[in-house]
C-alpha cells in the first residue's frame, strides 16, 4: 500500500532573506511560502516542521518576521504582495502543522560529530537553524533507514538542495522514542550511515515522488488523481510547458478503474504502469489520436459505438496486450472505466 508523501520544512525557509538579496530572491522566497500553505489546504501531502523551529528561529533573530519582510519589500519595492498575507502564512506553517516528533513519535537524540555529503548543514549560518536542521536531518535519516515503508519518501525541504539523496553519517548515543520499529542503532565508536532526500521547492518534491508506485499502491481514488496529477506535471515539464499543479486536467475515475488497473498491473511487468500513466496524459492533453477507436456493440467496422447516455466509450492503446477503455461524456469531461486486455471489449457503466 502506498504512503501519503510526506515532507519537513526547514525552519531556515521561513526566515527573510537579507536586505541585500536580489529582487528575484526576495519574490522567489514568497512563492514558496504560497506553494506550501496551498498543499496545506489540499492535504496530499503530509507537512510537518520541528517542534524547534519557531524557537531556533527566535534565538537567532530570524522571528517575527514582519518587521524584516517590510523592510525588503520597501528596498526591493515589491508590491505584488502584502506583509500581513505573508505573515500569516508563516504562522500557520508553525502552528498548524503537526510537529515532525509528535508525528513521528521521536522526541529526543544525543548525537555528534555529524557528517552529511554533500555539506547542507552550513547551508545554514544561524547557529540555532543550524543545529534545528542537524538534529532534523539525524531524525530523518534514521527513520528512513529503519521504518522506508511508512517513511521511505519523506524529503526535507531547504533553501538549496545541492543534490537530491544526502549522505548522513553520525555518532548515535541516544534516541529517545515511542515506536516499535526502529532496532538498536550502531554503538559509539560505530557510527550509524544512512541518507535522506532532499528538495527546495514544490516542483522538486513532485519530481521526486513515484507516480508508478502510487499507482499501483493506490488504496483510494484518490491516490490513482494523485498519480495522474504527477504524471501531467512531469510531461509538461519535460515538455518545458507552463506546468501546472493546482489545475491540471485530471479525468474522473470510474467505480472499476481503480480494481482493474491495479490488476493488470500487479501481473505485468514493472513497466506497465509507467505505460498507463503515460496513455492517461496522452488522451487527457489530445496526442497520439490515432491510437483511439471507438468502442462498438459488436465486431466489425459497421456497428455502432456504445454508448451510456449520451456519453461515448473509447479504447485507447496502451501497448499490444493493454488498452485503456473510457467514456467520452457529453460534457466533454473525461472518464477512466478500465484497463483491459487486448481480446476484453467490456466496459463497465
């Protein structure tokens, strides 16, 4: 069963960036802030910040912000956006959001001589953030080594992210903890080893995510839009379109797609739910019509196409064994109804 993708926000994204930041950093900074308090409101995605990040953030001057965020707006005379809208958002990351340790049932750790490759920590140049990320990513790595089915996807979000997997290497004296999932760590002198991914936006973490494995994971329909939504945003982006995450053209998702798609998947090879997913975003954007017809009563060229209502049934080729079967509607609207094999002409209403 697939996991809900999961991230931590680095406390070190809510801070100003300096005066002297270019006006592009200073917009890039509340683009940002405005892409996560989106994924709140959706709830796609599991957010969570450390419970130290609003203190990390006090200790080092960093917070409140308002002050700070209309000074840089005044220097850069940026008016696209307001201090108090700005703000709020800040706050709500802080407060609405689960804290990774309550969420993950972590609440302490005794570490040291901390090692990541590349160097993220000194990303960083705040002591209280810096020591808030070290702890953080430490957490991280541990629960992805030790717990990857709940865990395996969650990424920390920074500023930068020099590369997408960080090696994690640390002395572990003590981890303090309510689950029952995580073994013995590596005694001191022993170190433990591990990783941790990492992104610095929104279009980084949809990059990272699977939509194959969520797919065929998918234990609601739900899941199979989310799936669809990743693959629509990956092809625009390869296609270097306007990507677009908050309105992409999702079709509707009948009562058997979801059962018969993971079906034929689970007893093909890996690569057939690549091949769905691929012939979902073709038929949801118009290409490659040539491998649409109609889906007719009986055989032969002069029968009727099927219809329910006024809504018309499609067959679209997936390779030579798959097809993908959907309904036309009348209000120009999308409906997945199957994936079939190649001699099954049946279509669920």
């Amino acid at each position: 069963m697939h996991s809900r993708p999961s991230i931590t926000i680095d406390a070190g994204i809510l801070a100003v960036p300096s005066i002297n930041c270019t006006k592009d950093q200073a917009c890039q900074y509340v683009d940002t802030l405005l892409d996560w308090k989106k994924q709140l409101d959706e709830q796609w995605v599991t957010i969570c910040m450390s419970e130290g990040a609003s203190e990390a953030l006090v200790d080092d001057e960093l917070f409140p912000i308002r002050e700070q965020l209309a000074k840089l707006f005044d220097a850069h005379r940026i008016d696209a956006y307001d201090v108090n809208t700005v703000v709020k958002i800040t706050d709500r990351l802080l407060t609405a959001t689960p804290s990774f340790e309550s969420f993950y049932k972590v609440s302490n750790i005794l570490s040291e001589y901390l090692e990541t490759d590349p160097d993220i920590i000194r990303l960083e140049t705040c002591d209280s953030l810096r020591s808030n990320l070290a702890r953080c990513v430490i957490f991280i790595a541990i629960l992805r080594k030790y717990c990857s089915q709940f865990f395996g996807r969650h990424s920390l979000i920074l500023r930068e992210a020099p590369r997408q997997v960080i090696q994690v290497r640390a002395l572990v004296y003590d981890l303090e903890h309510t689950r029952d999932d995580i073994p013995t760590l590596p005694c001191p002198p022993d170190f433990f080893e591990g990783d941790v991914l990492v992104c610095a936006d929104l279009s980084g973490l949809i990059e990272s995510l699977g939509e194959d494995a969520i797919l065929v994971g998918a234990s609601d329909d739900s899941e199979v839009k989310l799936a669809i939504r990743i693959a629509l945003f990956k092809h625009s982006v390869h296609q270097e379109n306007v990507t677009n995450w908050d309105n992409a053209p999702i079709p509707r998702i009948g009562v058997k797609f979801r059962e018969s798609c993971q079906k034929c998947c689970c007893s093909q090879s890996s690569s057939l739910p690549q091949k769905v997913l691929r012939s979902i975003v073709e038929m949801a954007i118009g290409k490659n019509l040539s491998d649409v017809h109609p889906l007719r009563i009986c055989q032969g060229g002069s029968s009727r196409q099927r219809l329910r209502g006024h809504d018309k049934d499609q067959r679209r080729d997936i390779d030579r064994e798959f097809h993908l079967h959907y309904w036309k509607c009348k209000d120009g609207t999308i409906e997945l109804a199957s994936v079939v094999h190649h001699n099954d002409f049946s279509i669920p209403e």
